[in-house]
C-alpha cells in the first residue's frame, strides 16, 4: 500500500464527475493535502462547483465531431479557467482537426 508520501495529486474523472452531487464534499475530503485534477467533458457548467478551491486544476474536454458530442461544449466554463487548466481536444481524424482549429482561434486561446 502507498503511503501518503508517495503521491501528491489526486485525478477526479468519469463518466463524469460534475454530475455527482457529492463533489464538492469529496474535494474537502482531500483538499488541502493533495493536488486535485478535474476531468470533465465541459458540457455541463462548472459553476456549481465553485468555489474554486486553490489546488483544483480543471481538465476540461472540447468533444470534436468525431465524438458524437461536437456542440455540447459549455463555453461559460471559460469564465471559470484558471492557472493551471487546460482545454483538451482530441482529435480522430482530420476533420477533427480542422474543428479544433477553427474552436482554438473562436475561444481565443491562442
């Protein structure tokens, strides 16, 4: 068994975790000691997951088309992105790319 010494981060995942009523009562669980990362398939607001708490980082999926999911992203969730955060685009094929592209220069990331 590991010993609390061996690890520092905890990743929060899926399905996903903001449909869990509990959330926010499992990060006080393992907050402050641990650095928490939050995947979420950024469909579904973030706000009720506030407060931000300062170890959380947030993993947040923008579903291509390829997903089935292209267009459920929640673009308020930028409003919640911090140091530390990022946006992940998983692109399966070429159409994929070009979308992420297209959502990179929209959003405004870079």
């Amino acid at each position: 068994m590991a010993s609390k010494n061996d690890f520092n981060w905890i990743c929060i995942t899926g399905g996903e975790p903001l449909l869990q009523r509990d959330l926010n009562d499992l990060v006080k669980l393992i907050y402050p000691e641990y650095k928490i990362l939050l995947e979420t398939s950024g469909s579904i607001d973030i706000k009720r997951f506030l407060p931000l708490y300062k170890n959380v980082y947030k993993d947040i999926d923008f579903k291509l088309p390829s997903s089935g999911m292209y267009g459920k992203f929640n673009y308020n969730n930028l409003n919640y992105m911090s140091d530390g955060d990022y946006i992940k685009f998983v692109a399966g094929d070429i159409k994929d790319f070009n979308t992420a592209i297209e959502e990179i220069i929209k959003i405004k990331i870079i």
